[in-house]
C-alpha cells in the first residue's frame, strides 16, 4: 500500500521527536510513552490499515529507541553509571522477552494493543502524578531471578513499544538500588530490548498482507528516521532545561496528558 510522505507529515514527525527528546531529557522518561500514541494517531490519519496500525507504531517507536538508548548509555558509562554485571545478569532475559514480546504481539489484534498501551499510560499517568516509588530493603536477586524478571520487562516493554525504562527503574530501586546506578542500568538494557523487538517485529510483519510502501516488515522506517534524528538532538537540551524549568509543575502537567492520552486511546 502506498502511502504518501508529504511535508505536512514530515513536520508533525519532526515535532514528535522534539517533544520526545525535551520530556525525556527533562522528566527521564523514554520516548516511547509518547512517540506510540501520537503515531497511533498519524498512522490512522494516514490511512494505515486498522488491523496493523498500532503493530507500525509499536515497531517504529522500537527503532527508535535502538539509537537514543546508545547514546543514553555511552553518556553514563562515561561517568561510570552502569553496572555491567548486573546488565549481563538480566540482558538474557530481557532479549528472551523482547522477542516473545513481538510474537505475542503479533497475534494480537492492534485494538487489543491499543486498550493494552492506553491502560499503561493512564497508570503512568497516577505513578508521576503521586509520585509512586518502591521502597524496599532487599538485595540484588541471583541470575536466575534476575532472568526471570527481565523476562518479564522485556515482553512488557516489547509490547508497549517503549525502551523498558518505565519497567526496569522500578524494578532496580526495589532492588535497592540508587536511582542514578537504576537510571544507567536501565538505558544499557534498553537496547537489547529495541533491537530483539524491532527484529522480531519486521521478521513477524515481513509477508503482512499490509505492508506499506517505505516500510520493513512492520517499520515504518521515513517516520522512524525523522523522530529519532529529533530526539537525540533535543534530548540533551531538555536535560539543561531541567535545571530551569519548574519540574515537578511540568511533571502534573504531563500526567495530566498522559491521563487524557491514555483515556483516549481507551475509547
């Protein structure tokens, strides 16, 4: 199916990864809970078919992450954030999920994703909106639940199309780990999540009746490009922002969107 590409759509692209850049740069939040909605919605208006429409968006948010969570990760393994043996303890679940993350998500119709992604960004929404945090004393799982519960993030993060940031963070600080060690961590795991789910995405959508001209099995790589070239340069100006800006008025600012965005894609 061929889709036209016209200037009008390059810009709302564009726009897309600049809003995702600033608030991920300035809340830590990754793009993801906002580049699938809005491509929920420009797929749509694109005349992307129904039946595949929130799959595109999913993929496409994927993609983009495999690029912003390398950068993310390089910056914080420069100031000595990251723990790698603790990524090495939970990366082979993480891609396990990640993978039957997509195959699961295959089979699902996009209505289902759609109510399952909506219910996710409502509770996104409450947990920034009371600022939820888990608190525990425990210590650091073994491998095999450190497996285990990256099973678990990956498939999750997989389908929602988000990096796993909203999953792992928690995951760690009840761990009782710091948030800054938490924060590294989870952007090193971010991109074994993005390439297994995008992988395994195209393979999935590879012989899809409803592939779309300009797409790779279910990417959509013109609207893939476009965002992440945004985001990676936007990203770093809303981290200096944050330290400007009144954060904790733009965080009920952004639940409250996210509240009204999640609700939407409910209906």
């Amino acid at each position: 199916m061929l889709i036209e590409i016209t200037i009008q759509t390059i810009a709302i692209y564009a726009l897309t990864g600049i809003f995702a850049g600033l608030i991920g740069g300035m809340l830590g939040l990754g793009g993801g809970i906002i580049i699938v909605p809005v491509l929920h919605y420009i797929f749509t208006q694109q005349g992307f078919a129904s039946s595949v429409v929130m799959h595109q968006a999913v993929t496409t948010s994927l993609a983009t992450i495999i690029i912003t969570s390398l950068f993310a990760t390089y910056t914080h393994h420069q100031k000595k954030a990251v723990s790698w043996s603790i990524v090495n303890r939970i990366a082979p679940g993480v891609l396990l999920g990640a993978c039957l993350g997509a195959l699961v998500a295959d089979s699902l119709s996009s209505n289902i994703l759609r109510i399952f992604f909506g219910l996710f960004e409502v509770l996104v929404a409450i947990q920034i909106w009371f600022e939820i945090r888990p608190t525990s004393n425990i210590s650091l799982p073994g491998t095999s639940r450190f497996v285990i519960s990256g099973l678990g993030i990956g498939l999750f993060s997989t389908l929602l199309g988000i990096g796993g940031g909203t999953l792992t963070v928690p995951f760690l600080l009840w761990c009782n780990l710091n948030i800054r060690n938490a924060v590294a961590i989870s952007s090193a795991c971010s991109f074994p999540i993005a390439v297994a789910g995008t992988t395994a995405f195209i393979i999935a959508g590879w012989d899809s009746l409803n592939i779309f001209t300009h797409s790779i099995g279910y990417l959509y790589w013109p609207a893939a490009l476009i965002i992440v070239t945004m985001t990676i340069f936007f990203a770093p100006i809303g981290a200096r922002l944050a330290h400007y800006l009144p954060i904790e008025i733009l965080k009920r600012s952004f639940a409250i969107l996210l509240m009204i965005v999640g609700i939407k894609m409910l209906i």
